[in-house]
C-alpha cells in the first residue's frame, strides 16, 4: 500500500489563496527533506504560471494523461525543490470531453498511480469549482484540505463543499480524509474577519483540525509576481511561521 500522502486543495470559491497555498506548503515540505509533486488541475494555470513556467510554451500537459491517457507529463526540472505537473488552457476542454468517457472519475488517480511511489507528499490545486475536475481531484486523494477565507461569504460556502465531498466519499472515494481548514487573508484589525475565524473554528473543528490562520500579505502576490514562494522572497516574513506549523502538521499524516 503506497504511503504518499495526496492532498487536494479545495474550495469552490475562486480568491482563497489555494494556489499561492500549494505553492508555498510544497515549498517547505520539499525543503524539509519530502519529495513534492504539485498537480496544476485548473485550466486557468495559475499554479503553472507561480512556479515560473509559461502554459502557453506546453506542448504536454495534464490534459495528455487525462484525456488521452498518456504517461503524467512532469516538467523535467526541478522547480525550488518540487516537481510540476502542469497544465494550461487546453485543459478547459477535458470538462467537455470528460463526461462520455469512461471511468472518468477515475482519470487523474489511474495518471498518478504509476509514479506516486516517488513522492512524499502530492499536492493538487483544484479549480474553484464542484465541476468534473474537482471531482477527478478529490477521488485521487488520499486527504482534504480547504482553504477559507476569512470572509462571511466564503465561510457560508463550506456546507456545499462538505456536500460534494461526502458524495465523493460515498460513490467513488471511501477513504478520503478531510485534514483540515485552513483560514486565510485573515486581517485580524477587522472584528468581521476576527469573528469569521472564530465561527470556522466553533463550526468546523468537529469535523477536522482548523489550522492557524495564513495572515493577509501583499508580500504573497510579490512573491507570486516574481514566480518564487514566499520563504524565497522574503526568508523572515511573519506568514512563514505560520505556514511551518501547517506543514509539522501535514507530515504527521505520513505516520
């Protein structure tokens, strides 16, 4: 049975910062001696774009392995310590194509199968949406993590991501575990913000761990700009205390 642990980041809302939390929680698992493979499955390529490689210039990407069942393309270098399988625009398509082929659901799990020995942890960024490619994202992980913004309306989102999983979890992916929330943007200046937290944790700490909140920072979208992760950009900013208690967390899924 295969010990890599895959995680999924989760939310159907777009501006939650999962990708710049991929990209950073890879960054310092990958610098704790983990072997990281993060998984671009938005065909926006946000994530793609972070780590410093043009979608445009693919000429493979995950579209290849899921829609025509090709071996994973990886980017052949290494990236900060982490490995990339991306993507680009061409992977809006699979949404179209995915729903007449057969054990679609199953598409990215059967892609990753064959080198997920190699890795310590896999990352997914999914897209913002309970669309086909979340659904691919969630049934090749082996754990959950949804990141929540410390905003009112993205907190009232959470009930129908809980919905979508425990369908996941029902039909196509029974072992799936939720590690947990991860509040972020958190402004603590802000009573709304401050009372957003405390509601995640009151409402949702029975059913997995709340992590500690990601402080808001314009030093994240600097660091994204320049395609580096925060700790490379600024090696004593405050978020990255916070970013190493996650991660201590994290690898305790591995024992």
């Amino acid at each position: 049975m295969s010990k890599t642990i895959v995680i999924a980041l989760f939310n159907q809302s777009g501006g939650v910062a999962k990708t710049t939390l991929t990209q950073n929680l890879g960054y310092h698992l990958a610098s704790n001696q983990n072997h990281v493979l993060l998984v671009d499955m938005d065909p926006q390529a946000s994530l793609t774009n972070f780590m410093g490689v043009d979608p445009e210039s693919l000429k493979k990407t995950l579209y290849n392995a899921i829609i025509d069942e090709e071996p994973l393309f990886i980017y052949p270098e290494s990236i900060h310590g982490m490995k990339l399988a991306p993507t680009n625009i061409t992977l809006s398509a699979a949404e179209l194509l995915l729903p007449t082929a057969d054990a679609r659901e199953y598409r990215l799990k059967e892609a990753l199968a064959p080198i997920k020995d190699e890795y310590d942890f896999i990352l997914i960024d999914c897209p913002p949406s309970l669309g086909i490619l979340s659904i691919l994202s969630l049934t090749a992980a082996t754990h959950l993590v949804v990141p929540i913004q410390c905003q009112f309306k993205s907190f009232l989102g959470t009930d129908l991501l809980l919905d979508t999983v425990g369908r996941v979890r029902k039909k196509l992916n029974k072992n799936l575990e939720i590690a947990g929330f991860i509040p972020t943007m958190l402004d603590s200046r802000t009573a709304q913000e401050t009372r957003t937290v405390n509601a995640i944790q009151d409402q949702l700490s029975q059913i997995a761990t709340i992590y500690p909140a990601i402080p808001k920072s314009i030093a994240f979208a600097d660091a994204s700009e320049r395609r580096i992760p925060l700790a490379v950009y600024d090696k004593n900013h405050a978020a990255l205390k916070v970013m190493n208690k996650i991660v201590k967390d994290l690898e305790k899924l591995k024992v």
